[in-house]
C-alpha cells in the first residue's frame, strides 16, 4: 500500500465531477480516513469538453485527459 511505503508522503486524491456518485466520493473519504492520510478533492470540468460531453465510445480518453491535466 502506498501508506507503507510513502509515510507521510502518501496522498489519497480524488476527482470530483458529475460524473463521480455521491457514494463513491464518501467512500474515498472514508478510506482515506481509515488509512489515515490526507485526502485531496480536485474538481474536475470534464462535461465542459463537447467531445467527452457527446459521450463518444472513447470518452475515457478525454475523461483521463483532463484529469492529467489537473492532475499533474
């Protein structure tokens, strides 16, 4: 796990966007709690894009593009 091998240099992130359920954002919350490291919340703007808006067969292209993105 990277708790063990990063200490405290272990960082949980999430991306938050319409289309992260509701559910899963607590559970990364809750997760993160429990393993005991910080948690980062990064809104990402995916919709934004029309080209992941049209939802394309590789939309999951230009969803991890963004994220890498705003992700660096």
């Amino acid at each position: 796990m990277a708790a063990e091998e990063l200490g405290d240099k272990a960082l949980a992130l999430t991306a938050i966007s319409p289309s992260l359920a509701a559910t899963e954002l607590e559970e990364a919350r809750k997760v993160a709690g429990m393993i005991g490291i910080p948690h980062l919340e990064v809104p990402t703007h995916e919709l934004e894009n029309p080209d992941y808006a049209t939802n394309p067969g590789n939309r999951c292209y230009y969803c991890k593009s963004c994220l890498s993105r705003r992700c660096p």
